[in-house]
C-alpha cells in the first residue's frame, strides 16, 4: 500500500496496520480497493461517467432491486432519445402473403413494428457514505458491490416511486413530481388508452367493474390491476362483510377481481386505478451515467453524486384501462 493512501485511510481513522490491509500475493481488501479507487492522491476526488459495461449492470442491479422494476419493461438506452420495439406486446400481426409477391399496405401497416419513443431527462441522486459505514464494513467481503446494491436500492425505489406520482418533467417548482411524468400521468395524456372516472360514493366492488368493463376487448389474460395498499384492504373487508365470510375475504385477496390479480403497490396513488399487463409498463435509463465521489473530511463521508437520465412510458396505450375519481 503507497504512503499517500495509508495516509489517507488512518485520516478516516482506518487502522492500517491491521491483518487484511497489507498487500497480499493476488489481492488486496476490498477496503482498498475501494478507497483507490474512490480517492485520488492528489485531491481526494475522482468523478467521471462510468464505463458503458459497468452501467449496464448498475441498471441491471437497480432492476433487480426492485419486485416492480423486475416485472416491468427496462430498457437501456443508447442516447438521451431512443426508439424502442413493441413486438412483444402486439396481436393480430399473422398475415397471408403468397410467394413472389409483397404484402398490400393494408398488410404492411398490420405487420410494421410501432415503435416509441423514449426521451430521457436528467435527475441526480446525492448520497453520504460516513466514515463508520466504511469503519463497521471494512472487512465485509466485496464492500464495493455492498455499496453498489445500497445505491441501486435506493434508486429503485427512488423511480419506481416516480412513475407512479411523476407528472411534469420541467421542474419548474423544484418538486420530486415534476422531475419526469410517470405511467400514471402518461396514461392521462395519451388518447389511445382506455380513460374512465367513478364517482365518490362507489364502492370498490363498483370501481373495479367499471375499471374491466372500460378495457380493450384485446387485453390479455397477463394483465394486473395496479392498486394502492389500502384501497385493496377497503376491497377486501368489503367482500367479506357483503358475504360475512372471512374465507371470502381472504380468497378476494388471493384470487383478484375478474380473473385479474392485484399489483399492490403503496407507490400507486390511492383512488386511482389501473389494468394493463406489467410489461406494458415501460422505463429507460440511459446507460452513460457519471458519478462523482469526494472525501468530506468535515462531514467525515465519501460524497456521492449519481447524474442519470431517465423517462417513463406505456408501449401499447391502448392496453391501459385508467380509473380516477370524477371531479365535481
């Protein structure tokens, strides 16, 4: 180990002298791997994009971390606007074209690809991570990859939140919701999906009727009713009490609505309502993203400065049925 990095580490009180910090045949701690990596000798600082490869698993990492982000369509894009495929998600695209001849327009325009298009904006994620952090996990084995997961977490969380409640993306206010427009807001918007509205005094059971009988005769048998937690337990007690059955109840819970399972989320804002398949729920992030990590020595931290680019969308509008409340 050089003098300037021991120096550094017995700065942030890392007792080098101990088993594990010297340099062994093939390896050194990860400790020091990290803290090379994290501090220059020269101003304890390193910022920069990180490499396409190590993106494309840090997004892979985020995805992971993430029951919703996990089902859902991520999809890594090359420049800040990308066009993406939606094949997976069309029907009726078989045609009958005889030998030596092309297809009429009619069925070309059945059979193109309608691609989307994603355009990403900028978001920032900063993060402390303290001294005791790295003094309590200095032995953890592959602390680098700990401390990715940690960020991954909190950046999964951080976007899937946002798709739900995201509904600008100028952030004229400064507001967390206006930072980029999320499924809910892009549902809203577009004129292909399936809009409808419930009044106050509906019960659940009404709700979600209208919700599945406002759907594309097309929906798929795949196709979740993303609902907030709450709104799912009022739905539930209400099938038990209509038929004083506790067994009901929790079969209601078990079974979903109409052949339709529940995606429960407390992301999804209560009273808002929606049924589309999981993978029609699309997000992007582009894979150049620059991270920044300075030494505080005041605040005794590594500081960490994530820059991403990002955006929400719904591959196939018209396999979206969206409830909301009327308003007066």
């Amino acid at each position: 180990m050089n003098e300037e990095l021991k120096a550094f580490l017995k700065a942030i009180g890392v007792n080098t002298d101990l088993q594990g910090f010297e340099k062994e045949p093939d390896e050194e701690s990860d400790l020091v791997k990290f803290a090379k990596d994290a501090i220059s000798a020269t101003d304890l600082a390193v910022s920069g994009t990180i490499s396409p490869t190590r993106a494309i698993k840090f997004i892979d990492l985020i995805t992971k971390n993430s029951k919703l982000m996990d089902k859902i369509t991520v999809i890594p894009m090359s420049s800040l606007k990308t066009d993406y495929d939606v094949w997976d998600m069309q029907k009726g695209v078989l045609v009958r074209v005889a030998e030596g001849s092309e297809p009429t327009a009619a069925k070309k325009k059945k059979i193109e690809n309608a691609g989307r298009t994603l355009d990403s904006k900028p978001m920032q994620l900063f993060a402390d991570v303290l001294r005791s952090t790295i003094l309590n996990n200095q032995y953890r084995a592959n602390l680098t990859s700990w401390l990715d997961s940690k960020f991954a977490t909190k950046f999964a969380n951080e976007l899937v939140y946002l798709g739900f409640v995201g509904t600008d993306d100028t952030y004229a206010n400064g507001n967390f919701t206006e930072l980029n427009k999320g499924w809910i807001q892009v549902a809203t918007d577009d004129g292909g999906t399936k809009k409808g509205t419930y009044a106050s005094g509906d019960t659940m059971v009404a709700r979600l009727e209208k919700l599945v009988d406002n759907a594309d005769d097309d929906l798929g048998d795949d196709a979740k009713i993303l609902i907030h937690r709450k709104d799912f337990q009022n739905y539930c007690i209400e099938v038990g009490k209509s038929t004083n059955s506790s067994q009901l109840l929790i079969d209601a819970a078990a079974q979903g609505f109409a052949g339709y399972s529940f995606e429960v989320t407390n992301n999804m804002p209560s009273g808002t309502y929606m049924l589309t398949p999981l993978k029609n729920l699309v997000f992007g992030m582009v894979s150049e993203i620059y991270r920044a990590r300075e030494f505080n020595s005041r605040k005794r931290a590594i500081e960490y400065t994530f820059d991403i680019n990002a955006d929400y969308d719904i591959a196939v509008p018209k396999f979206v049925s969206l409830l909301t409340l009327a308003t007066a």
